[in-house]
C-alpha cells in the first residue's frame, strides 16, 4: 500500500538534501513565520513543511493534483485529521511494545515482530473503518484512490487471515518441525510446519497411536535448553524474518501516511489562521514553464504571507507582467517595495507547493528554482567589505543557476558608488536574462533603472512606490517609470534634519537610502 498524497505515482523523498540557497532564500523571505503558524512546536511538521514548501514541484499537473487534495482537506478536515491521529497512533502504539526485532535471536525477533504487527493491524482496522464511513465525501484524485486501497486491500477476509496468522505465530501448543538426518546423525533440512501439535483425548488415553513423540528436559539441563533452542531457532529463522519484513512494511506505510498527511494538516492550520485575519486566499493557475515558452505572471491583490500573519493590515499590488522576464521596482523607501519581493517569492514557493496563495489571483509560470539576493547589514562575521560579500553570494548562486529559475533581487551591488553598482547590476541582469532566467530587481539605482527603461523597455515591467505630497505612503506599486529620485529627504527630516530646509523634491545624490 502506497498513500501517494503529495506525487500520484511516487512517495516524496523526505531524505532529498534541500536545495541549494535555502538558508539564504529563507532568510530574506521570512519562512520561518510560515511554518510556525503551519507546524506550531511540532519539530517533525515543521521539517516535513519546510522540505515540501522549499522542493519545488516543476510539474503543473501534479500541482494541481496536490491542489485538489488540499481542496478536500479543507472541505473535510476533521476526517483528514482522524486519519493524522491514526498514523501517529500507530507508530506511537509500535514504539511502546516489547520487541527484539535486531536482536538477532530468531524466537525474539518473531516474537517482537508479532507484538508489533498486532497493534499496527488494529491501527489498520480503525483506517478501514474511518474509509468505509467518511471516505465517500472525497473528491480528489489522491485521497480517492487512498480510500480505494484501504477498502480493497483492507477487506475482512485480509483482516481474519491476518489474525490466524499471528495467532499461529505464538506457537502456543509448540513449534512444529520436521527435519532429516544427515550422514552424520546431525540434523538437516529444519522446516516449519502449519497446523497444531496438541494431540487429542483419543490419543491422551492410549486408543489411538501417537502422532508426535515428545520429551521433558530437567530444569537444570542447560545444555539441553541450549541445544532445544537451536533447534527452535532454525525452525522459526525464515518465518522470523518474514514477519519482521512485514512489521517495518506496515511501519514504513504509516510513517509516510503520517508525515503526507502531516503536511495537509499543517496546510489547513495556515488557511485557518489566514482566514481568521480576513487574508484573502486562492489557489493559484500554475502555467507550464521552459522550452522557449514567455513567462507568465499575473495576480490581483497580492499579499506578504509572512507579513499578515504578524501584523493586521497588509496591502495587495496587482500586477499584469505576462512575457516579461524583468521585473524593476523602485520608488520612495519604506513604500512596500521588499514586502512586494517576498510576497513574490513566497507566492512561487506555495504555488509550486500545491499550496493556496494569499492574494484574490494569481497564474505564474512554475520555475525550476527560485533564489534571492537581498541587501546584508555590516556585521562582525564580515571577513571583507560588504560588496565583496555580496559578490561572493552572487557567484554561490551563479554556480546553481539555469534556465527557467526565479532570481529576487533587493537592493543589491549598493555597497558602492551608483556608477559601479549600476554596471555590476546590469551585467548580472543581462547574462542571467540572456540565460533564460527570471529576474525581479528592486533598487534605488535610477542609473541601472533607467538604462533598462532606455534599451530594454518592451521586456521589462517597472513598477514604482510612490509617496504621497505630504510624505505618506499607500503601500502599493505603481506601473511607472523610474524617477531620479527616491526620496531620500524623507529619511533626512526624519533622523532630524531642518524642516525649513524641506523641498517639493529631491534628486540625483540621495539613491544610496536603504529601502
């Protein structure tokens, strides 16, 4: 049996070493608040969370079937988390019974292995049952075909075998053993034999002749035990290891049922939450990537995932960036342009997780890899100056990129003049841009900004933050070309310059202002 719930023909590989930039994509994305709304204290869910949400899926259709099993799960979620229950049950129940299934030692193996299989078969039953009650209401293609396996491979007729089985493993009237001698007089060819060796009234009672022939040892007789052991041992190796195989078969099922399931559970935490803040969430149209295909990207009141579930009000951007691969945002500071580069990357990370979105709509085109480049404060780690810190990050990333990979850019190659940050942008774009790759830049460079609004402009989206004559802030971007200012008097007066001093404007020195 397979649970099948995050790949329709494959287990996901909860081994896989994560990708490449994690640490750094985590970081300046802000997962983490994610996945502890998602996973709460929960080590193990939090891990299984973070390994689904950061391994991109690259395949549209099996997007869309996590999607739809989602979809259920919301519409059913206490049966979804009975079923969690279950699987955690079962291998909580496992660890708690007495077993020597390494011991080597074929009478302790087969002993621990029966125990073990017993409370994993009543664990099934309750799967079974919880199947045949509320398995009817699933519509998606995963959980349907999960409750079609539990009902078929699950039936009576598998549950009373089983239990024949185990009860036969006790070997309560004996273990019935035939053998041969050899040349020798040693014993050979040791088989298991079905069936039982009580003997009957008749034969008790000397009527009729006796079918098996027996011995009693002394109880000081350790040799004899030793040797009537070995025999035993020999008897039972094959059958000991069989039930054993079948015990960590059953585990194994379990314990990916728990950790697929553990995902969904976790996923429907977040909806809660989400919906709790009035956040609007949608499942986003994932649309094939790659093969010289133009990217898409479209979405109507975009959201920072990570932003509201701190904070009560989060403003939404809509943005129409269909076939172009460059996207360059600039404006006032503190104008929403980083939270509208993670709300991105975050939105492509849920995507391609099978997850819901936190915006009204989105269809983006799945890429093979999303990273991020943003701005690092100075710190004591430092062992060179910051642009040779950033550098360094950028040539790590270089070393993982290719075709159809996101690249999110904030406020990078600012530890230098504008003159030579705006050339180290403008070659990085260029070569990744001619390499196939999605590029998201968000810079007060006006040099490096409008050298792609002058030579590139028909590929390239320029959005702006804007600010408002007295100084204020709406939060969202504006389709609008880049302007030789951002606004740096607003930091000024605001760190205690001279308000008499304030003009309607400021230009050309103040690009360098942090974001």
């Amino acid at each position: 049996m397979k649970a099948h719930l995050l790949h329709p023909d494959a287990d996901f590989d909860f081994a896989a070493q994560l990708p490449a930039g994690h640490e750094d994509l985590s970081q300046d994305l802000e997962v983490g608040t994610l996945l502890t709304t998602m996973a709460g204290s929960d080590l193990f869910l939090r891990d299984v969370s973070e390994r689904v949400l950061l391994a991109s899926v690259t395949d549209p259709e099996v997007i869309r079937y996590r999607q739809q099993i989602l979809a259920d799960c919301i519409a059913h979620p206490d049966v979804v988390r009975q079923m969690y229950d279950i699987a955690v049950g079962a291998l909580r129940d496992k660890r708690g019974v007495w077993g020597f299934l390494t011991s080597g030692n074929p009478s302790s193996i087969l002993s621990g292995a029966v125990n073990q299989l017993e409370v994993l078969i009543a664990r099934l039953r309750q799967l079974r049952r919880l199947a045949d009650e509320q398995g009817g209401a699933f519509r998606s293609a995963g959980l349907t075909a999960l409750v079609d396996s539990l009902r078929r491979d699950l039936d009576d007729e598998y549950f009373d075998t089983v239990a024949r089985q185990l009860r036969q493993l006790r070997f309560r009237d004996g273990v019935p053993i035939s053998a041969q001698l050899d040349r020798d007089n040693s014993g050979i060819g040791y088989v298991l034999r079905s069936g039982s060796t009580r003997r009957g009234w008749k034969e008790r009672v000397g009527i009729e002749p006796r079918s098996v022939y027996a011995f009693t040892l002394h109880p000081r007789d350790e040799a004899g035990a030793e040797a009537l052991s070995d025999l035993t041992s020999r008897g039972i190796n094959l059958v000991a290891n069989a039930a054993a195989r079948s015990a960590d078969h059953v585990t194994s099922y379990f314990t990916m049922l728990r950790a697929e399931l553990g995902f969904y559970v976790c996923c429907l935490r977040l909806h809660d939450e989400l919906i709790a803040r009035d956040v609007p969430v949608t499942f986003p149209e994932p649309a094939a990537g790659g093969r010289g295909r133009a990217p898409e990207l479209t979405c109507e009141d975009l959201r920072d995932a990570s932003l509201a579930l701190r904070i009560d009000r989060v403003v939404g951007n809509d943005i129409d960036a269909d076939g172009k691969p460059l996207l360059i945002i600039t404006g006032a500071s503190s104008g929403g342009k980083s939270t509208f580069l993670r709300s991105l990357g975050l939105a492509q990370l849920m995507l391609q997780a099978g997850l819901f979105v936190t915006a009204r709509s989105l269809r983006s085109s799945v890429c093979r890899q999303v990273f991020t480049h943003f701005l690092r404060e100075e710190d004591a780690s430092m062992v060179s100056g910051r642009l040779d810190e950033e550098l360094s990050r950028m040539s790590a990333i270089a070393d993982h990129l290719g075709p159809d990979c996101l690249v999110l850019f904030n406020e990078s190659f600012a530890a230098t003049n504008e003159r030579e940050g705006s050339e180290i942008g403008r070659q990085v774009v260029r070569a990744l841009l001619a390499a196939g790759i999605r590029v998201c830049f968000v810079t007060h460079q006006f040099d490096f900004a409008d050298s792609f609004h002058r030579l590139q402009p028909t590929g390239t989206v320029f959005l702006r933050a804007p600010r408002q004559p007295d100084g204020q802030r709406t939060f969202r971007l504006d389709v609008a070309e880049p302007l030789p200012t951002s606004f740096g008097a607003d930091i000024y007066y605001r760190i205690g310059g001279w308000l008499g001093e304030q003009t309607a404007d400021v230009s050309g020195a103040d690009h360098a202002d942090p974001g």
